[in-house]
C-alpha cells in the first residue's frame, strides 16, 4: 500500500486544494451542498492528476533511475513494475469516472481538458522551453475553473491572474533547482539545458514583482469598506513576505525543488498562508 501511495503522489493532492478558491472567496463555501461537491471534484481531479503522474513516470523511467531524487520514486527504485503502475493507472481513471457522475458535464469537460494538456506534457510538451512551465502553470488555473464551475460562481480575473503568476513563480523556481541539478548530466529534465541560471533569474523577478504589483491593485478593486478593507490591504504584506521567505529558500538555502515539500516542511510559509486564509475568512464569513 506505501507503494501505491508514493506511485500516486498523494502528498500532491495538496495543489488541487486551488479548486476551493472560487467557493471561498464566493463567499459560498458552506452553502447548501457546495463543500459536498467541492470535495468530490477535488478527489476526481487528485486521481486523474495522479494517473498523469504515473504515465509521466513510466515515459521518465530511464532517466529518473539516474536522478538524485527521482531515484527514490516507486518506479524508478524497482518497488512495483511497470505493469503493475499500469493497473493502477486504469483503477484511478475507473474510479474518477464514477466520482464524475456526481459532477456537472462542465467540471468533467474542464477536467478532461486538463488531462489532454498533461497528456501532451508528459508525451513531450515538456521538452519545450516556456511551453513546459506555461503547461504547468495553467494546470493550476484549470483547477480554479473547475471549482467556480462546481458552485457556479463567476471567477474573478484577478483570481485567474494570480493563480497563473504564483504557480509560474512556483515552477521557475523549480527549475533553477533542476538547472544546478543537471550541469551536463541526461538523467535530469532535457528541458533544463535550454535555460540558464541568468534567464531564470531574471524571470523569478519579473514574475514576483507582477504578483505583487496585481495583489496590491486587486485590494483596492475588492468590494469592502471601513475595517474590512484595510484588513484585505494588510495583508499584501503576508504576501510579500511569503515571496521574500520563497527567494530565501531559492537563493540562500538552494532548496527550490519541490513547492509541495516547501508547503509541508517551512513553518514559515505555513504560518504565513493560516494568517492569510484567517484574514479572509473573517472578512468574507464575519458579518
């Protein structure tokens, strides 16, 4: 069973928690039947994501065996055989398919698109520069969709917006970390070698000062007043400490690998996104 559960990355399911956004900041979480719903969506999108996951590490399976951390994943480490990770890939699609029928043909559809597009990720979009981490970052928008189309509520374009910056971010960052990984070395991401450490950089900090700049404009759009409104305005500064902690652990502690391992372990950044979601779900729920 503990091999399973590392072939299918559970501690993963972590980024399909972006598919709660819409609901919450609707202000609709716990309205009639939505946090049922939500938690359904969220399961069919974690297993689709996971079978992704298998199919990605079956096509890597060469090159992971030779990668410093890679290695100690199920298929790469011989704990289960390529057969096997296919049977386990048809239960979790089987399975998703029968979460489905609870769900709008909308949230299926959004779904689908989303396992097309890391379909064609994993078949070789990821050896394309840009194309790689624009395919990642709209992964996590595709999640946001699906949770406004689950509820019915309208996303707001700065939801859209923010979403694809900080997961960009995010995948940069990851990429540097492949990137002093690989020097000249085939076992980790071909895609590697077409940046270099000066362009990543340069792209980290373009892509920050945008999420900044369009967090801050976005607390003076919001439809608040009196405290509320100063309340959503303090908390740009959670933000840009998340992001100043974040290059603290890119370029001082060169710890950039895995944003989901960074969520578990830095109690820094944990601290910081609890005071945040604390912020707004006094202001969106306290009447």
């Amino acid at each position: 069973m503990q091999t399973v559960i590392s072939l299918i990355r559970i501690k993963h399911w972590v980024k399909n928690l972006f598919i709660f956004l819409p609901a919450f900041f609707g202000g609709v979480l716990f309205k009639y039947n939505n946090l049922q719903d939500l938690l359904i969506g969220f399961f069919m999108f974690s297993l689709v994501a996971s079978s992704i996951y298998i199919i990605n590490d079956i096509r890597d399976l060469e090159q992971d065996k030779n990668h410093p951390e890679k290695s100690k994943r199920a298929l790469a480490a011989g704990k289960i055989t390529v057969r096997k990770a296919i049977y386990v890939f048809v239960a979790l699609l089987f399975f998703a398919c029968l979460l489905s029928l609870s769900l709008p043909i909308e949230a299926i559809a959004v779904i689908s698109i989303y396992f097309l597009l890391n379909l064609f990720y994993s078949l070789g979009g990821k050896n394309v520069a840009i194309l790689d981490i624009t395919i990642v970052s709209l992964g996590f928008v595709l999640r946001v969709i699906v949770g406004g189309v689950i509820v019915g509520v309208l996303i707001s374009k700065w939801l859209f917006l923010l979403t694809f910056l900080l997961s960009l971010f995010l995948v940069i960052a990851k990429r540097r970390d492949d990137y002093l990984i690989v020097s000249n070395n085939e076992a980790v991401r071909k895609v590697s070698k077409k940046y270099n450490l000066e362009f990543i950089n340069y792209s980290l900090i373009i892509v920050s000062a945008l999420i900044m700049v369009s967090y801050i404009m976005y607390t003076f759009s919001t439809p608040y007043t009196g405290i509320k409104e100063y309340i959503i305005f303090s908390s740009s500064l959670l933000v840009i400490m998340g992001i100043l902690r974040y290059y603290q652990i890119i370029f001082v502690e060169n710890n950039s690998g895995s944003p989901t391992d960074i969520f578990f372990k830095d109690n820094f950044i944990r601290i910081l996104i609890s005071l945040w979601v604390l912020l707004y779900a006094f202001v969106i729920y306290m009447k």
